[in-house]
C-alpha cells in the first residue's frame, strides 16, 4: 500500500459505463479490504471474474506442531533442505500461531497453475533466484534480496529465469503487511527518519492483458484448505486499475541502517508490520561510535515476543556455528545473548558484514514437525562452548 499506482485503460469515473472495442462491457472489480473502508483498488475485466466453470478442493493444508513442546533456544540449518515442488507446493512450514506461518522453500519446479492468498498478505523474502512475480496487477521482475509483499486476494506466479531457488515466506493470517506506522506521516508519506523510502520501492511495470481461452487453473488458499478453480478465460485479463491495492518490492540492500554512539535496539532494523509481528532487516552498517561501546547486542529477554532470526550471510559476530540459511528461534521466557567471548572480540570494531531477516511475533509460536529434520539439537549448549576468538586478519571483519 505505498501510494495510488494506476495503469492500462481506465473510464474517466468509478463505477460507470466502459466499453470494450466490440461493444461490450468490461467487467469492473472492487478489490478492497475493511469491507468498504480500507484500501482498495478497481480493475476492469475483458471478462467477467465471476465466471467459474468448475471448482473442487485440491488439498488441506496441515502443519502439524511438534507434540511435546519444550522451552528452549532452537536452530535449523535450512541449507541442509533439498530441493523440492514450486514456489507453494515446495513450502516447508517450521513455525506458526494465529496471525502468521513461516516456511521456507528450495522451489525446483516452474507454477503451472495460477494462486491466490484469500487469508492475509504474503511476503516472500527471495534468498536466491530472479525471475518474474506475475499478476493481474502487471509483472514485477525480481532479484536476490527483494523482499515481495502480495496483497490477499491477487492472483499470481512467480516465474523463474532458472532453478533452484531459495524463497523465506511470513504469510499474515488475517491481515495485512505495511510499512511501520511509525514512518509514515498523516498522509502515508514515508518521513525523513525512515530508512528506506518511496524511491526505494517497485511496483507493477506492465500490464500484460491477456484475453485467450482454455483451462486455467487458480489455486486459492483460505482456512488451511486449498481450492482449485478452473476458469475458462486467462486470469490476466484486465485491461487497467487503479487504486492502492497491488503487488510490490523492496530489496533489503536498499535498507538504510540506523546506527548510534551506543548499541542501538532492534526496532531500529523494523521493515515492515503484520498482525501480531514485525520483520527487520539486518544489513551492513557501521558499529556504535561510544569509545567505550559495546557493539554485539547485550544479553535480554523477550517478555512479550518470540524471535526468528533467518541468516541470509554467516557473518555474525555474537555467535559462532552459523550457515547461510540457519534460522534461530529464540522464544520468550527466556533470555538469549552473545555467546563466550563474543563481547570481548567486538571491541574495537567498526563496522559488521552481518545480513539477515528477523520476524518477532507478540503470540508463541508452535514449532512444525518438519522442523524437526532440520534442527541442530546442541545449539541450546552453545553458551556453554569455547569462547569466540576475534579474528584480526581484516579491520572491519566481524570477529
């Protein structure tokens, strides 16, 4: 929802007579969220949305929770997942709650099918790969580190140049994925203490109209079922919208870090806000300043989160035994920190190469079954381990 975007073939009002060449009417489509009251946007039709000609459940979609719970610090190296299915299909879920599912995919399949989130927003973080997110919005092409925020009810793809790739995904249940509420102004403007602005976004960059007929197939996920609606006419149909509802991009390289004289928070890495969570960014950034600073983050608790932490670079200096793709979970109730000597190696240190994707949610999050087959079963020692020595070979390595 950054701004009012509109492309194609547009009427001069909402709601009024638009023709096609033959003659005919378009079919005009509110698309909007809060009922009548929130954002929205208006497309139009070749054909009718409505026009379904067949429509069956395709599959349920279970995540089972692991079934004895314990309190305690988890790692999962998803580098060890091997490639499996399309960008949905090659989901695997590893934690949830009410307001949001996080999975990873290792996609080795192309979408032969359309999709659509009837739940909440989806955003995919894409790891690795470039290719195109399709959609009746336009195609938006994509790239490493670009976060892709898809509004419910789109129907879209990704298109991939090649394959395998590497997809995080948070799927808001019920809701919506926004920019922070504290960077934007009364009239939704990004302000000048934001760390990213409009400039920084993507949207849509052409609408391809398509009006062939066949079978098309449209997957539609609502309620933990999958629904397989088989049109007769092409998805892409619109000839133009307008509005505030669409897909878009933001890459996490263009994430402007806040830093400070002293250790710095980490609301200060937020990027976006859902239901019941938030996501950051960690990205490359000069150290605190202070000539007393301490630059790794001080031992806390989370009273009132649980933290999930994907590492898109192993270049972190607070803990050792980290892969590209570990992700931590460190829940609340107890707390977590730099691990042995961490704080005595950063001392001194500049700047840190560090890159990754934090999402901490406000309810517990269940750990999937799935999970399971990834996890490291001694990283709640790993406080206990040798020390962490500082590495002196380059100045602004981390340690």
């Amino acid at each position: 929802m950054p701004w009012y975007v509109r492309m194609g073939q547009l009427p001069p009002k909402r709601h009024i007579q638009f023709r096609r060449p033959d003659g005919g009417l378009y079919a005009e489509e509110v698309l909007g969220t809060e009922g009548f009251s929130g954002i929205q946007s208006i497309l139009y039709h070749y054909y009718p949305p409505t026009r379904v000609k067949e429509f069956h459940t395709c599959y349920e979609r279970r995540i089972e929770p692991i079934e004895e719970p314990v309190l305690q610090h988890r790692h999962f190296r998803t580098g060890e997942m091997p490639p499996s299915g399309d960008a949905i299909t090659g989901r695997v879920e590893l934690m949830f709650n009410e307001n949001v599912i996080f999975s990873v995919a290792r996609p080795i399949e192309q979408m032969d099918y359309f999709y659509k989130n009837a739940d909440g927003d989806d955003l995919i973080f894409v790891h690795e790969g470039t290719g195109k997110l399709e959609s009746q919005f336009g195609h938006l092409r994509f790239r490493e580190g670009d976060y892709l925020i898809i509004p419910h009810g789109t129907i879209w793809r990704l298109v991939f140049d090649a394959l395998p790739a590497k997809l995080v995904w948070i799927e808001a249940i019920g809701g919506q994925i926004e920019t922070p509420k504290r960077y934007r102004n009364e009239y939704g403007q990004l302000m000048e203490h934001s760390p990213y602005c409009e400039r920084d976004i993507r949207t849509p960059e052409e609408l391809e109209t398509r009006t062939d007929t066949g079978d098309f197939e449209v997957r539609i996920h609502r309620r933990g079922r999958v629904y397989a609606y088989h049109y007769e006419h092409h998805p892409f149909d619109v000839v133009g919208w307008d509005g505030y509802v669409y897909p878009w991009a933001f890459n996490i390289h263009d994430f402007e870090p806040i830093t400070g004289r002293i250790h710095m928070p980490p609301p200060i890495h937020q990027t976006f806000e859902g239901p019941g969570f938030v996501v950051c960014s960690f990205c490359p950034r000069m150290l605190d300043y202070h000539p007393q600073a301490i630059p790794v983050p001080y031992n806390h608790s989370n009273l009132d989160s649980d933290e999930v932490l994907y590492y898109v670079n192993k270049k972190f200096g607070s803990r050792r035994g980290i892969e590209v793709g570990s992700i931590t979970l460190h829940p609340s109730g107890i707390p977590h920190g730099p691990q042995p000597g961490a704080v005595e190696a950063s001392l001194g240190a500049t700047h840190t190469e560090e890159m990754a994707v934090m999402m901490d949610t406000f309810r517990p999050l269940q750990v999937a079954k799935a999970a399971l087959e990834l996890e490291d079963p001694n990283y709640p020692y790993s406080w206990l381990g040798a020390p962490i020595q500082r590495d002196d070979s380059g100045k602004t390595d981390t340690w």
